[in-house]
C-alpha cells in the first residue's frame, strides 16, 4: 500500500508502523514528521480547544506543540509512549499562556477495567421535543464541566472525550494511578448528580 494510501486509524492501531514512523522523524526526515501529524494534529487540537474554548487559540496551540515535538522528538526514549508524551506537551502548552474553563460534551457513566468508555448504541430519532430536550441537557452537561476544579477537568476530558485510559491519563498529567482513577471518579459523580438536579428539576 502507498504512503498517501495510508489509513490512520491502521496506523494509529499499528505500533510497528508508527514506531517507523517517530524513528524515520527522529533522523529528520519531513515526510514521516508529516505523516505523524497528520495522525495526530486533530485530536492534539480537540483536546487544546476543549481546555480553552477557543478554536483560533487552539489552532494557535496545536502548530505550537508540533514544533516542540519536531524538537524534542529525539528526546523520546520508547515510542510506545508517543501518545502521552504528545498529549503532555499540548497540555504544557496550553498552561503555559492559558488558564480558561472548557465546554465539553461528554458520556459520564460507562467505563470498562481500564477507564475506557464502553461502546453504547445511540437512537438518533429524535422528533422536535426530543431534540430540544437533548440540547437543553448538552448545555447542562457543558455548565458543569465549566464548574469542575481545574485537576478535575482536565483527567475528565482526556477520559470522556479522548477515551484514554487511567494509565495514559496518569502519565500525561504526572500524577498517580490512583489519584487519576480518584480524580476521575469524583467528577463523574459531580456531573451525574448536578445533571440528576436539572432534570428532577
């Protein structure tokens, strides 16, 4: 199969390759830095905008923590730890120059062993009360992810939305397994029984 042929989703499911990859980047060949940013550049910039809620900012951010990894790239001891290392350096990034609160739309209540959210079919029928209802809680859910204390947030993101387990979780923030896994646990009790309020409300 030809490069620009290449699915991301294989490539990000497949080690071997995109070890290939972060190597041939390593030596400073543009084509495979290309190819890592091409992988990764729109998840980087979900997760910036989600922390600062801003899309001009989080586009700003993104080009800023791929030329730190362009830098620092060589400085990656195992490549099986690519992701959170990527992630490590967005979330740097982000702290270093803004501190803002973040509208997120999330899942909060299905997780398997590793924190990862469990699939769930979704009906999406919805006649016009449905739909209005749906919008009315996406609003609630965003108000209380907005509220959450900041080291809430931001283990809450990476699991909710990002679906990265406790383990890549913990090494993006530097904390431990335990306290992610605590951390994770109180927030989605927050959200759950402030979202629990509006609607017996």
């Amino acid at each position: 199969m030809a490069k620009k042929d290449l699915n991301p989703e294989s490539v990000t499911t497949d080690p071997a390759l995109l070890a290939r990859f972060i190597d041939e980047a390593k030596t400073g060949q543009i084509a495979a830095f290309q190819r890592i940013y091409d992988l990764f550049s729109r998840k980087v910039l979900n997760f910036i905008y989600r922390m600062v809620a801003s899309k001009e900012e989080a586009e700003d951010l993104t080009q800023e923590t791929f030329i730190t990894v362009y830098q620092k790239l060589g400085s990656l001891k195992d490549n099986a730890k690519f992701e959170p290392w990527l992630f490590r350096i967005a979330r740097n990034n982000v702290y270093q120059k803004y501190r803002r609160h973040t509208p997120v739309t999330v899942s909060v209540d299905v997780r398997d062993e590793e924190g990862r959210s469990a699939p769930e079919l979704v009906d999406e029928r919805k006649d016009p009360q449905e739909s209005f209802q749906a919008g009315e809680l996406e609003r609630v859910v965003r108000r209380v992810i907005i509220d959450l204390p900041e080291k809430y947030r931001e283990v809450f993101i990476l699991s909710a939305i990002h679906n990265l387990s406790y383990q890549e979780i913990a090494d993006i923030v530097g904390r431990s397994l335990p306290s992610v896994k605590t951390d994770i646990h109180r927030a989605r009790l927050q959200v759950r029984n402030r979202v629990k309020e509006y609607l017996k409300g």
